[in-house]
C-alpha cells in the first residue's frame, strides 16, 4: 500500500515546502505553515465513478439565449468596458487602490440597478451608516438598496435568500471568511473559497456579483491568480493621486473585447464619466509655443490625442539632468541619444532636458518617440511646431520611422478634433482618412528637415 507523505502550505499565500518552518519562505509571515496530508498515488489513480447528472445536456440551439443578454448600466463608459452592459449571472471583479474611486464608482452602479430592480450592497469594510452618507452626498439613495455590513460568508448568502436581488456587490471579497475553511481572512485559501461560493451563487441563481479587490504594491490584483480565473471579468480602476481623471481598463472579459477603456472624471459629488477626455490631454494656447507637439495614442482600442512638452536648457554639468514625468524614462533616454547621434544634435549632451505630457496622461508605447524627438528638437531650435499638426511614428535606433499600428484609427480622432496635418511613417499601409494633410517620413532626419524647411509661422 503506497504511503501518503504529508507536506507544508502557507495559509497566507500557498506556498508549500517539504518541512515544517516557522516563517514562511515566500511572503515572510510567521506561524502561516500548516501540514497538508498529501493523497496516496494508488489513490490517486483510481477512476472516479460515474454518477447521473441532476439536470440533462441540452443542444446548443436550445439554451434560451435571451436569458444572458447584457442589460446596459445607464453608464456609457462603463458599457464600454464591459461589452454592451451587465451579463446576469456573471461575477465581475473590480480592482484598484485605496480610494481610487471604487466604492464611489459602484453608488452609481447600484443605483441605475435599483430604479427596476432589487441591489444588495455588502460592505465589509464600512459600516451601513457610512455607506449611507456617500450615498447622499453623490445623490444615489434608493428604497430598492439593500445594505448588509457582514463578514460571514454563510450570513451573507443569508441575506440573498431574504432580499432575492438581480445585483450583488461585496466590498471588498478580501474582508469576508468562510467559516469552516482553514487560513487567515484576505489569504489564498480563504479568498479562493469565498469567490468558489459567490461564482455557483451567481451561475446557479442569475445574480449579477461584483467583488471589490485590492491590489498590491506592484498594481497587480491581490490574492491567488485563480481568483482571475474564477471570475468572467476583471477591470482595472486607475487613476492618479494628484488628477481627478480615471480610468476603468478591461483586463480579462468572456463577454467583450478585453483591451477596451472607460474615462471618468472623480468630482465632489461623485464619479462622472467622460466620453471624450481628449480635451484634458490638450493645453489650451493662444499662439504656437517651442516645445510642444500633439500625438495620437492607442489606449486599448481607444485613441487618445494628448500633448507632450519638451525643455532643453545648457548647463555645464558633467551629467545634465534629466527629468520625465508621464512618460518611459528609458524609452526617452533612448530617443535622446538616436537624436543626438542620428539628427546631429550634439548640444543634447550639455543640455538639461525636462520632458511632460499634459493633463496628466501616462503614455509608454512606441508610437510616442516621433513625437519626443520633434517635441526637444523643436525646443532646442526655438521653432514651434503648428497646433494644428499631429505627429506618430517609433524611431529606431539607426534613425528609421518604423510604422505603428492604428494610424487610421489615430488620425481619424485627430480629423475630428480638428488637427489639419500629420507627420507619420512612410512605410504606412493602411487606408487613411480624407480630409487631413499626411507627411511621411522615413528617417529622422527626414522630420528634422522638414521642421527646417518649413517657416515659423506656417503649417507643415
């Protein structure tokens, strides 16, 4: 008979090893490793016997298809995001961190649920009197919101029974345990059962479930990467400390695309959404200013026109400064150096270069490094580039404009917002709209030249 070997898992974050420690060698908790009796191999190994199903399989053409179809939330950028609305019966987890805006967010949501159905709000880190007060004070105080301040697994699926409703949220599925099963509250084991629980909630009686997750240090979703699996979707809410803009990023979607991104704007009076934040990623000037150059972004499947502005100033310092903010460090210091080396701008290496997008936008895609280079260029040559032109393109490290994706979809936001001109890549195959002036270039001196023969005051 084959002898099972126990072994050691961490209750905090899983972590197994092959003897007992104190301190767990993974997270670094104390007292967390517990013994876990491992199955037999001849155990193991057994065929499971088959046992008669409690409902039959149906063919696909008789599943009523009705009966999942996504009802939209009131909230357009939100429907963005999901794929046309809230699925009934689905679970979707929605992650950010601490005070982003996630419980501001989820009033509004609650409330559009409430005006021809029933809403159940589970608070496990806010008390029912707390949740009240935000409610009035971003006006979303409905009869059919329910309140529940719990903790206990068991007494919350207690509390569906009793108030039957089509829209579940629990905030935060980190606080809630599961009587009965090993861990600490917010562990692997813990968290892992509690969304098993709220999943066949969901799937078995047609509730809309949305958890609220916390997130770590990193920006990655916190507890077992199966809680990513378990759930249909998973959105990231982002937003920056020292902005009001945020931004809810679809990570992982079985009802729609999952690159897609909702804009909204946090107020005193709540979240709002913003279906075209391309005006708060543009200054607004009188005249052409040295420095500035307007670029089209892909957010997602979004474009998304913003500015990005560019300081150069001599220094006699061995090592000049260097400053960026909202954009890649490494990827600018890269630009730089092709600018100096393959654009002859050698007073890059005695120069103090400072480098910010405007409005607080964060862009990291390659599509950016045309538009820096033209942005310091234009700085150090004291020659503004025209408000009405848009510039896209990578530059690599031999100097080449290599073709981005989208510069359709780019320039057709640019058309709309009423840019005149573009400069992009000149290896650009895509059918391009009517209505807008393209320059392609292929080199960056080929940019460069054309910003020098073209005068101060007139378009490209």
């Amino acid at each position: 008979m084959a002898r099972a070997r126990s072994t050691y898992r961490c209750t905090g974050c899983g972590h197994q090893v092959a003897k007992w420690v104190g301190r767990c060698p993974e997270c670094g908790e104390w007292g967390t490793i517990d013994e876990v009796a491992a199955i037999p191999a001849a155990a193991s190994s057994r065929a499971t016997a088959a046992v008669a199903p409690s409902s039959p399989a149906l063919r696909i053409t008789d599943v009523d298809a009705e009966s999942t179809a996504a009802v939209p939330t009131g909230i357009g950028e939100l429907d963005r995001v999901l794929g046309r609305g809230v699925v009934p019966g689905s679970v979707i987890l929605l992650a950010g961190e601490p005070g982003v805006g996630k419980s501001t967010l989820l009033e509004t949501v609650k409330h559009w649920a409430a005006k021809d159905r029933v809403a159940l709000y589970i608070t496990g880190e806010e008390s029912a009197g707390q949740v009240r007060m935000r409610a009035e004070r971003t006006g979303a105080v409905h009869p059919n919101v329910y309140l529940a301040a719990e903790t206990d697994l068991a007494t919350i699926l207690g509390h569906v029974d009793s108030v039957r409703p089509s829209l579940m949220i629990v905030d935060s599925v980190q606080t809630v345990v599961a009587t009965g099963t090993d861990g600490v509250t917010g562990g692997v084991t813990q968290i892992r059962a509690v969304t098993t629980a709220l999943v066949s909630l969901a799937k078995n009686r047609g509730i809309a479930v949305i958890l609220v997750g916390h997130v770590t240090k990193e920006g990655s979703v916190a507890g077992p990467r199966s809680l990513e699996h378990l759930v249909d979707v998973v959105l990231a809410f982002e937003g920056d400390k020292h902005s009001t803009l945020r931004m809810v990023r679809g990570v992982k979607n079985r009802f729609g695309a999952a690159d897609e991104v909702g804009c909204f704007e946090q107020r005193d009076d709540g979240i709002h959404q913003v279906p075209d934040p391309s005006g708060i990623f543009l200054h607004q000037r009188d005249s052409d200013v040295s420095g500035s150059v307007t670029l089209v972004t892909m957010d997602g499947k979004r474009a998304l026109v913003g500015e990005i502005q560019a300081l150069a100033n001599s220094t006699e310092m061995n090592i000049p400064r260097r400053a960026v903010s909202g954009l890649d460090m490494n990827r600018v210091s890269m630009v730089l150096a092709v600018l100096q080396a393959r654009a002859g701008r050698r007073e890059i290496a005695k120069s103090e270069v400072y480098l910010s997008t405007v409005g607080g936008m964060k862009v990291t895609e390659p599509a950016a490094d045309l538009a820096i280079a033209l942005a310091v260029y234009s700085t150090l040559t004291n020659k503004p580039i025209p408000q009405s032109t848009v510039v896209v393109g990578e530059v690599g490290l031999g100097g080449e404009i290599r073709r981005v994706s989208g510069v359709a979809r780019r320039l057709a936001e640019a058309k709309r917002l009423g840019f005149r001109e573009a400069i992009i890549p000149a290896a650009t195959d895509e059918v391009l709209p009517k209505g807008i002036r393209v320059l392609r270039v292929a080199t960056l001196g080929d940019a460069v030249h054309l910003r020098d023969s073209t005068p101060i005051d007139a378009p490209f």
